[in-house]
C-alpha cells in the first residue's frame, strides 16, 4: 500500500458516556441521552460543544444531525453522516468516517455517536410475526430461523466444526468479559461475576450460543469527538491517534438464503491486511484489543481473521489468562465490553480503546499502551477497524 | 387444534422470482435456477450468474441430495409459533447442486444431528404451499 495520508492525521481528543441502563429502563428518552453523552465527550476533550461541525452514526440511528445541532446549538454543521448496515458493524466505520471528513476538511470537530433507548422505541432486532412472507425471508422463517442469534451460531458452528474449536474457546471470551466488569463501575455486569460454572450451566439460545455467549440489550449514548492531531495537542487529555481504519465486506458476504460463498468467517478477511498496511504494525505489536461481541464465536473468528492466532490455535489461545487486561498476552474487552458493560453497539468499545491509550482505564494495562485496536461487528455487512496510537509516528 | 399457537409458524408467499421453486415443490421436484451459459446453479433467484455473468437462465430439477453444512439447536421461545417445537433444529443443506437451503431435518433426533451428514429432501405438505425438508439419506 502506498502511504496514506490519513495515518496520524486525526485523533480521538473526547469521551462522552451516559450512565448504561438495562434494556428498557432509561429514564432519558433516547434523543435527550445522545445530547448528553455529546455535552459529555466536549467537556472531556475541552471545548464548546457548538464548536463541533460534524456528525457521524451508524446501525440507522434515529437521532439525526441536524436536530442534534439544533439542540446543540452548533454554529453550523459541515459533515452529517450514516455508515449503512445493522448492528455494530459500523462502530469504528461512524469513527473513521468522522475522522476523514475532518482530514479531508470538511469539517474540524467531529463527533461519532450511538443513541439507544429500547423501552421508548422497542427492541433491537426483533422479528416479525406476519403469516405470509415473501422474498428471502420465504426461504429462513417457515423454518423457524428468524433470529440473528440463529443464523449467526450457525456460521460459528461450522467454524467449530473446520477447526475442532471446544465450546471452552467462546467461554473464554466471556469469562475475560465480566472479569472486567467487576473492576469497571461503568458496568452493568459491575458486581455480578460469572463463574465457568455458571457459564455451563446456563441455558441455552441457541446452540452452540449459552446464554453467556450473547450481548446484553441496553439503553444509553455514547460519543467520541474528532479532531485534526494539530489541534488535539492542544486539548485536556492526551490525544489518541487514528493510525488506521478499515470497513467493508469480503466477496459476497450478504448473499441471502445463507449462500455467501465463504461461510464460517467473521469478514475481516480482506479488511484485516489493509487496516495493518495502513498503521505500518501488525498484530503483534497489538498491545490490548476491542472485539464488537454481538455473540461470543464472532469474536473467536474475529481474533483468529485479524491475525492473533491461527484457527487451530484457538482451543489453547482463548483463554481466561490469555485475555485478562493484568497479564494476559492479548488483552480483550477491557471494559467488559458488550457482554458485561453494556451493549452501546460497540461505541463503548472505542472509548475503552481510548481510555486505554490515554491511561485511565479501571482495567488499565500494567505496561504502556502504544497500539490500541477496535474491531466492530462480526458476522454482518459491512464490518470495520480502527488502530489508535499514543503517538502519531507522522 | 386447541393446542394450536395464537400465532401460527410463518408460510412461505410465492412471489415472481421464487414462484417457480414453490410450485416446483407442490409437485415435489426440488427446483433451482441454472445458468444456460455455464451450468452453474443457483438459489435464491437473481438475473445474472455470479460466475460467468450470463442472464440466461433456466429452472431445473435438482437431486434433492445434499449434506449438513451446520445446524444450530434452538431453545429460546422467539417466534410464538414455534413455541411448541422448542428445542428444534434450523439447518444449512448444502445442496449437491451446490447452492444452500435453509431447512428442518426431520427423522432424526437433535442429539444426533451431525456436520456432514447425508440428507435427502422430504416433503412438508400445508393447504397452499409445500416445504422442503431433509432426513437422514
């Protein structure tokens, strides 16, 4: 790859987090918790909050830039914009949206937010239950596969079969999860520790999914702000700098009626090479990683696609001891990530990402952070990356 | 039928591209596109071969044999029309033509469900439109 002039150029300056409630129980309707979380993230990075001039989101959030700025007071909106597709597939892809614009210009503060409210509007990711259907879903429903958990324990069940992965790799996942929540006061995981005993003696969803294996369903906003590494030098805390970002999808991955050619994959495939191209690192310089966990095996295809282990590594690579953030070789989901802090489609991941850099996470490595990783959404279409730095290496 | 759901499980509603599936399947012929150009055969239905690009296309009879791809064991009530079904199988049939078939594997318990295994197609009859199943080959 040629060298890019987005390396280095922008960096996350601003933290912006609601507190995280259970699905449902916000006492804040959706668009009123969004405000906040963006107040929030200026006040962390230390600027006035009308400053900011552009506006990214993802998963068809319904809190739209221009009755935010309405409400914000913005002096005047440069960028607004939507990365497409479901669930949290677009968490780093709303970042690095957000971060092109400001290098490109088109504007210079920039924030990156996820508003969720499910008792107001209903829940995520429901189905329908029409009589009739028509169209792809003639082929799935009539045969009771309707659910994301479904159709994504399937993919992870074959990956499980090509590979001989035990069921002990995806608890693993889960257990480094809520042992980081126990530390993290964010959490809503926070003082309810999960034990292997409880995680094999949960029920089912579907198998191979327990219910461990599945994200939580929450209400709360999250905002992260933007801006040029000339300007974030001059900010309250130290910047985090967008190395790199990467988004899209491998060959045919949206095929309907479970068709896409390549089947047992978390597609980070074909994004994986252009995300380390463009950082000039590689997995291995990789000091702690935040993997979206809509479910626990899209993180295990996840880790082993972008490069951490291979997929016959995985049954003595995932491991509690593997993942945790006070020794682990690959610290993961030092928050708690989705499972256990709260399922703000991924956004809090990237704040953990840059709490991460910045030195200031309840889960804080004992040893520097200079290269910190955000993965977001396996399994669907498109998915996207983004590697932060402490230092912009221009 | 008072043990029948308030809601009952969700049929399939021909519509012009898969009309020629479903009636293929009233009359018990599992039925796939093919390109006319290269042989290759498709599911679902689209204009254009992803192999060749030809939009000449035609419907043919496929075996009905295929093989488990993967499988997953549902127990979570999501669908009050399955709710009597709890835990069913949903299962990816690799047909032999090559394209997949989401489905149920009927004659066969959930425990002994198996990746790989051999199935062949089995004929669910409703009042308006018929499913394909697989069992055990």
């Amino acid at each position: 790859m040629t060298h890019s002039t987005f390396r280095g150029s922008t960096a996350i300056v601003g933290l912006g987090e609601t507190r995280y409630y259970k699905r449902g129980a916000a006492p804040d309707p959706e668009f009123k918790m969004t405000l906040d979380a963006i107040r929030l993230a200026a006040d962390d990075a230390g600027i006035d909050v009308r400053e900011i001039d552009g506006f990214a989101s993802f998963s068809n959030d319904r809190n739209d830039p221009a009755h935010l700025a309405a409400a914000l007071g913005t002096k005047h909106v440069g960028f607004s914009n939507m990365f497409w597709g479901g669930g949290g597939g677009g968490g780093s892809g709303a970042v690095s949206n957000a971060a092109a614009a400001v290098a490109a210009g088109f504007c210079e503060i920039a924030v990156a937010y996820r508003g969720l409210a499910q008792g107001q509007f209903g829940r995520f990711g429901q189905g329908s239950t029409a009589r009739q259907v028509a169209g792809a879903a003639a082929f799935t429903a009539p045969y009771g596969l309707m659910s994301p958990a479904q159709t994504f324990a399937m993919r992870v069940r074959r990956f499980m079969h090509e590979h001989r992965v035990e069921q002990d790799a995806m608890k693993a996942i889960a257990l480094a999860s809520y042992y980081h929540a126990q530390r993290n006061p964010r959490a809503v995981m926070y003082g309810k520790p999960l034990s292997a005993e409880d995680y094999d003696n949960s029920r089912w969803i579907v198998e191979p999914f327990h219910l461990f294996d599945c994200c939580q369903e929450n209400d709360g906003a999250a905002a992260v702000i933007v801006t040029t590494a000339e300007r974030a030098r001059d900010l309250k805390h130290a910047p985090a700098y967008i190395l790199a970002a990467a988004q899209g999808t491998d060959y045919r991955q949206a095929a309907t009626v479970h068709n896409a050619p390549d089947y047992a994959t978390s597609n980070f495939k074909t994004l994986a090479p252009r995300l380390y191209a463009m950082a000039g690192v590689g997995p291995e310089e990789v000091d702690v990683l935040q993997s979206y966990e809509n479910f626990t095996g899209g993180v295990m295809m996840s880790v082993v696609e972008n490069g951490f282990c291979t997929p016959e590594q995985v049954n003595g690579f995932f491991a509690l001891e593997t993942f945790r953030f006070d020794g682990g070789k690959l610290p993961l989901n030092t928050s708690g990530g989705n499972l256990a802090e709260c399922y703000m489609h991924g956004l809090e991941l990237i704040t953990e990402a840059v709490r991460q850099v910045r030195g200031t996470s309840p889960c804080q490595l004992p040893r520097d952070v200079n290269i910190s990783m955000v993965t977001s959404g396996p399994m669907v279409q498109p998915v996207s990356s983004l590697i932060l730095g402490r230092e912009s290496n221009r | 039928m008072s043990d029948q759901p308030a809601i009952q499980k969700p049929l399939p509603e021909p519509d012009d591209a898969s009309r020629p599936f479903w009636d293929g399947a009233a009359a018990g012929r599992l039925m796939l596109m093919r390109c006319n150009s290269c042989r290759t055969w498709r599911l679902p239905s689209r204009m254009h071969c992803d192999r060749c690009l030809s939009t000449d296309v035609g419907w043919e009879q496929a075996s009905g044999r295929g093989t488990v791809r993967t499988f997953g064991i549902m127990h979570q009530r999501y669908h009050p029309g399955f709710a009597n079904d709890l835990p069913y199988n949903v299962s990816i049939v690799e047909l032999d033509e090559g394209p997949r078939l989401p489905t149920n594997l009927v004659g066969v318990s959930n425990a002994d469900i198996k990746v790989g295994m051999k199935v062949v197609v089995d004929w669910e009859r409703h009042a308006d439109v018929t499913l394909p199943k697989f069992r055990p080959a």
